[in-house]
C-alpha cells in the first residue's frame, strides 16, 4: 500500500521556540521522499521522527532565508555518511545558487553520495513521472519558489462489475492498458479517480501564483506567520496570515489545510486554528514538530471531488 504523508520536523518562523525548531518537512509519497525547506536543526530533528536520511530522494528549498536552508550543510553531509546509493535531487532558486553552493561544501567531508543540482529559473515543470512536480514564482522579498505535486487522473476499477462479466488476474491489467477487452470496455467497469494533489507555499504575500499553487489541493501546507491583527506587518514583510491562508484554501477547492511557520510572538497555537475556522470549513491542521499528516483519501471521480 502506497505511504502518503508528511512528517513535520519544525515550525517555527526566523526564531525557534523551546517547542518549535525551524522549518523542516519530509513528505513521504509512495517511493519518493520529499525535504522540503530543511532549517537549522533539521538532521536532529530527523532522527527524533525517525526518518533517515536514506528515505530522502528529492530536497525541495523554497528560498534562501536561513530558517529554511541552514540545516542543509548537515543533512548533504549526512547523505554521505550514510552512504545513500540513490541519486537525491536538490531543486532551489537559481538567483540563489551560490548560497548552495556555499552551504554544500561548507566544511571538509568526504562527498560520496549523488547530490544533483537543478537550479530553478521560471515557473514551470521540475520532475515528471508518477508525480509531475512544478513550481511557481512567490512574493518575498528575496527570491521564492512554492511547489506542487499532481498525480494523473486515473480510474477506479469496480469489482462487482468486473466479477459479472468474469474478469479477473491478469485480464484486468490487459483491459486497463488497452482500454476493452472483448466487448467490454474499461467505462463498463471502472469509474474516474482524480488523481492527488499537494501543495508547499512558503514566506510569501498574497498572489497569484498563491491561488494556482492551491487551487484543488488535497493537502495544502501554507505558512502562516502572522495573525490578522498584524496584517500590515505581514504585507510589510512578505508574509501571510492564518486568516488570509485559510481564505485562500476555502476558495481554492483544498481539503486540508496545514498552517505552519508561526511567528514566536504569538505562544497560543489555538488563535491559529479559530482565524481560520472563521474562513475554512475544512480539514485544518495547526501543525506542531514531530506530528505526521496523512494525505487524505483519493476522491473517486470530478462530481465526488466537487461534492465534498
């Protein structure tokens, strides 16, 4: 059965909290594992979550502000020292390349793992296969990338319908690949299953590429720094507040909203979750370190997906 989750290994925003380390977030979908924006203390973190550094195929890093990507140093250098045989793929700002380059050799090691570089220009398609991976321009004041993960559309193969016309084993995968099998064809015996999105938006304003980031997210993980009584102070310094981010899920069509990346001026998480009922009616997850989300269900088909 294929794992999709997210393990959240910090969330606090510049300055960590004695409950909250800086950002960090492994996603975990079917084979791939996904670091997204690795802030200082990251490796500790990991191994608190249990998650190694074997599990990680891909590292995500929105921008180059340090509370998410100063724990890069530790987890590169831990690539190698658990000699992971897979090839791990490192996707970041280019403007932002050098800071890369810098925080990957920042100390003397013996590099064996296979870290490649994919330096992030324009929005657009990073990764294809299973899971197609894009990113989009935020507004921050340095340069920012928020990702999204979509997995094809698909179809739900029915039993009982297969089972009256006596398909079974290897027939019905010949009749998913070829699309008929005789006289029946796979509308006969299957239904549309939309296939799962998840979205990654960090420090950024309010903006378009907020909404096209969001828009159908199964799970969608937003920071949101402030609350709205320092609306000013989130638009001053490019970043969001949980009642705008809720706002942006309910008119997104999200299911689950993740809020994150809380400023340490504000020590009641429960303020955090009332903004956002107040503009959200769904799934909403005030995220705390070492907590594992699960990526809701698959909807079935479009009428479903719209109806819920």
């Amino acid at each position: 059965m294929s794992t999709r989750e997210l393990v959240v290994l910090g969330t606090a925003s510049q300055v960590p909290t004695r409950l909250r380390n800086q950002n960090g977030y492994l996603l975990r979908w079917d084979g791939e594992g996904i670091l997204f924006d690795p802030g200082e203390g990251t490796q500790r973190q990991m191994l608190r979550a249990g998650v190694p550094a074997t599990d990680i195929t891909r590292i995500c890093i929105t921008h180059f502000h340090g509370d998410h990507s100063l724990g890069l140093p530790g987890v590169i250098q831990r690539l190698s020292l658990d000699a992971v045989k897979h090839p791990v793929h490192a996707h970041f700002p280019a403007s932002g390349a050098h800071y890369f380059e810098r925080m990957r050799h920042a100390t003397a090691f013996y590099e064996q793992a296979d870290l490649r570089e994919h330096p992030i220009a324009e929005d657009g398609p990073i990764a294809t296969g299973k899971v197609a991976i894009e990113a989009r321009r935020l507004s921050h004041p340095v340069e920012a990338f928020g990702y999204r993960l979509v997995e094809p559309d698909g179809r739900t193969m029915l039993p009982e319908r297969l089972a009256e016309r006596g398909i079974a084993g290897p027939d019905v995968g010949r009749l998913q690949r070829e699309g008929r099998l005789g006289t029946t064809t796979l509308d006969d015996v299957s239904v549309p299953r939309r296939g799962q999105r998840f979205a990654f938006v960090m420090d950024t304003r309010l903006c378009d590429a907020v909404y096209a980031l969001a828009e159908d997210a199964d799970t969608l993980v937003i920071e949101s720094t402030f609350l709205a009584e320092d609306t000013r102070l989130a638009r001053d310094f490019g970043h969001l507040t949980a009642q705008q981010a809720a706002r942006v899920a309910a008119e997104s069509g999200v299911r689950q909203l993740v809020l994150t990346h809380f400023s340490q001026r504000y020590p009641e998480p429960e303020r955090f979750a009332e903004e956002a009922e107040a503009e959200f009616d769904g799934e909403i997850v005030v995220a705390e370190d070492l907590e594992r989300v699960q990526v809701p269900k698959r909807r079935s088909s479009p009428a479903e997906h719209r109806e819920t």
